[in-house]
C-alpha cells in the first residue's frame, strides 16, 4: 500500500513537471514580441541607393582573389558622421584558429568608433550586438570593453526576450538551467575557436537555445547601411553585399535599434534623426525587420507573373513555405535562378552541406524547365549572400540584408533587418544588381559558380531525411 502511494506521488510530481515545461515552451513560443520589434518601415522616396559586394572567388589562372568593400563604406560613414553613430552587429570578435591571416575587421572598427570618440566627444555612438561574442557571458570581450572605456554605449541584446526556435531544448532549459548563469571559471574550449577563451559548460548549455540578433546595419544623421557581413575576422573573406542610402529611412533604422536597446536594459535617451518634409526620388526604399520580412517576401514571390524573374542569391534556404512559393511560381512560368553556397564549411570546419543540398534537389527535381541552380564555388569562405532580384518589364523589387531563408531567421525568431527597394528598371541600382547576379552566373572575368552537378549529381539519402529530422524538430541553426 505504501509503495503504491510513492509511486502514485512520484507519478504525479512527474505530471506536474511536464505540464510547467510544456507551458514555458508554448508560452516562449508564442509569447508577444518585444515592442518595437517586427517592424516595417514607411516607403520613402529616394535619388540613389548604392549596390556595394564583397566577393572571394578564384581568377582564370587558379588564384585566390578578394574583392572588398563594405567596411570601407562602413568606415566612412562612421568618419563622415557628426551626431550620432547606431551600429548593430552580430559576429564581432577577432577569435579564429589555423595560420591564414584574415582581415582585422572587429579591431579595425573598433578603432574607427573610439578614434571617432576621442576626436568629437559630443557624439553620440551607440554599438548593439549579440552575446555569442562573449559565448554567452563567459567573459568580457577587449573590443566591447575598450569602447565602453571610450565613452561609447555598449548594449548586449537580452535574448531571453525572443520567443525560443528550440522549443523542446529550451523549454527544458528555461525551466531547469537558465537560473545557474554562464559566467565562471571555464574549463572547456570555446566554440568560436581554439585561441579564444575557455568556457564553463554553462556557456554551451545557453549557446544550444540557438537564437540571435543576426542584424547587420549603422545608420547616422547623414547615412544608412544594410549589409549581410559581419565585423567578425574569421569572416573577413565571405562574400557578402549590402546597400547604402540616404534620407528619412535613417528614422526607421534608429527607432527599430532603440526597440532593442530598450528591451535589452540599454539607454534611456536615443538619438533623434529630424526628417526632411520633402521626398522625390525614383526609388522606394523600405525597412523591415524580422517577420516582416517574411511578409515582403511571400508577397512578391507570390505576385511574380509569367515573364518575371527572380533572382536569388543566398547561404542558407530551408523554409518550407518559401521553396512552395517558388515552386508555384516556377509552374506559373516565372524563370527563377538561383546561386546557393553548398554550405560545406564553416570556420574551417567541415559540413555536410545542409540545409541547400536537401532543398535544391527538391527544386531541381520539381521544375527543371524554369527553375535553375548554380553553387557558389567557396574555398574556407562562405557565399553569405542574402538578397532577391525580381525583375518585372518597368520595376524590379530587391530584398537584402541579414536574413537566410529559414524559418528561424524569417518568422520572427531571430532579430533580423532588410532592406525592400522598389525601383525602375532603369534605375543605376536595378542595373548594378543585374550585372552583379550575370557576372557570378556566367563567370565574368573569375570564377565564381559552378554548375548544379558539381555538388549534387548523387545526394545520399541520408542527408534528406536528417534535413526533415532537423526541421520537424527544430533542433538545428536553420
């Protein structure tokens, strides 16, 4: 009789505790978003939008060549500002094993915001980024300390107020883990490299919730960049693009960082861009954030015609409704090309070429009259990209910035910032946008893709079906 009540009681202490998991993981799932956040900019009216790219590619001789330009425009707009400088980004850290000596983006725009500092005290600089850089509060980083004994506003994004894309692992941990914190004497290596510093088990425990602000952006009173490269050394050599623009949407950027920075525990008082009353331009420009994004880019798959064409250029594809819409508007007559890195390293470290490999083959096989593949010939690099060409008779629609195409970076789960410009075909944009896309299809002057077959003239069956496993149950980075 005893032995039948504690078993009774340990049945239902076990009752209980599956039934407060499973409400702190439908809560975190589905709980509000921070204000502020999923955001979506007015159309504004502008003259120009400048088209910038980072490319790694081989020339026709073998040789490794690296075409770099966006932290040069990043650094100029931090050297042209007067006012106020609001950076947000992601991978910032100079950590990375092995003898190759990449760029020293994190130090280098480190010492272009504190050397600004230093020259115009009365500017305000405000740098927002994501805890993986301190892998998750393990210790404190030299670059955010030295800006912070600047005089620069450091804001850490607080990640525990993102709804959770590893429901099941952190609905454990929310529960059970989150209340014993990170920091401590670290014993273990850290996963970002070798050299960096060790890390308590803590560290990776948070680390496995998965979950970022995977935005890449600066605004300042006279400027706005989006861009999908990140100050971080060990991606000093990733191909990457961005755009750069004027005008009043450099209020839209300032209002969705100060969203994060208010959520975050950051500051009180945000800088303040004051809008002209007057927009004429050619160009519509927009920004979007996060689930926004999904909405824009749903939308404009959907409403592509026959006679359209989509271009895409893109790390990582792996959301389900996105590879529908393409398939529908494949079957519609919409031509569709497409370059996809074959996500097979990341920091030197090997891949088995998930989530693109999977979700290629499955377009390749559904429509192979009007859907066209082509893969990224990557070495140590990554093809970064993240950005969609639509191409109608008289406008072209363009999305660009931070996010792949998986559920985790579209549908309100990381922080993430795009830009939508609408602009007539004739516009120097639309232009540079279309050269850029022909010169890595057709390999002008380099060698820049590869053909669909390179990769994929056998795709295991295997990878398939751990593909599915991974997104039925989220436990994955897409």
């Amino acid at each position: 009789m005893k032995r039948s009540w504690f078993l009774n009681k340990w049945m239902y202490g076990m009752y209980l505790i599956l039934l407060v998991i499973t409400v702190v993981i439908v809560y975190n799932s589905y709980k509000p978003l921070p204000e502020g956040t999923s955001f979506e900019g007015k159309v504004h009216r502008v003259d120009d939008v400048n088209f910038i790219y980072d490319l790694s590619y081989k020339d026709k001789s073998g040789h490794a060549q690296h075409e770099q330009r966006i932290f040069n425009d990043i650094y100029q707009a931090i050297e042209d500002a007067d006012e106020f400088i609001v950076i947000d980004m992601f991978l910032f850290n100079g950590f990375y094993d092995g003898d190759v000596h990449f760029p020293k983006l994190s130090k280098t725009l480190t010492d272009k915001l504190v050397a600004k500092k230093q020259a115009n005290p009365h500017i305000q600089i405000i740098f927002i980024t994501d805890e993986v850089n301190t892998t998750y509060q393990s210790y404190q980083l030299e670059e955010e300390k030295e800006m912070r004994e600047n005089g620069i506003d450091v804001i850490v994004t607080n990640l525990d107020r993102l709804r959770d894309p590893n429901p099941i692992y952190s609905g454990f941990y929310r529960t059970f883990l989150q209340w014993f914190g990170e920091s401590g004497y670290g014993w273990i290596r850290n996963p970002l490299a070798k050299s960096a510093p060790k890390v308590t088990v803590r560290s990776y425990l948070r680390l496995l919730n998965i979950k970022a602000n995977h935005r890449k952006l600066i605004a300042t009173e006279k400027t706005a960049l989006i861009t999908s490269a990140n100050p971080h050394d060990a991606s000093g050599y990733h191909s990457n693009i961005a755009f750069q623009m004027d005008g009043n949407i450099i209020s839209d950027f300032v209002e969705a960082e100060e969203a994060v920075a208010r959520f975050s525990g950051g500051l009180k008082q945000f800088p303040i861009y004051e809008k002209t009353s007057m927009e004429t331009g050619e160009i519509g420009v927009q920004l979007l954030t996060e689930g926004k994004i999904y909405k824009h880019v749903l939308r404009e798959i959907d409403a592509a015609k026959d006679g359209d064409h989509i271009w895409m250029a893109m790390f990582y594809i792996a959301d389900r409704p996105v590879v529908k819409a393409l398939t529908k508007a494949a079957q519609r007559g919409v031509s569709i090309h497409m370059i996809l890195d074959p996500n097979k390293n990341a920091f030197g470290s090997e891949k088995i070429g998930l989530p693109n490999l999977p979700v290629a083959a499955e377009l390749a096989n559904l429509d192979g009259e009007n859907i066209h593949i082509r893969w990224y010939d990557t070495e140590k690099e990554q093809f970064h990209t993240k950005l969609m060409f639509i191409q109608k008779p008289e406008e072209s629609i363009i999305i660009g910035g931070s996010t792949n195409y998986t559920e985790r970076n579209l549908d309100d789960y990381n922080l993430e910032a795009n830009v939508k410009i609408i602009t007539p075909t004739t516009a120097e944009v639309s232009k540079d946008v279309n050269a850029y896309f022909w010169r890595l299809w057709k390999n002008k002057d380099g060698i820049y893709t590869v053909d669909y077959e390179e990769y994929q003239d056998e795709l295991p069956v295997f990878k398939y079906i751990t593909y599915r496993i991974q997104k039925i149950f989220k436990f994955t980075t897409y």
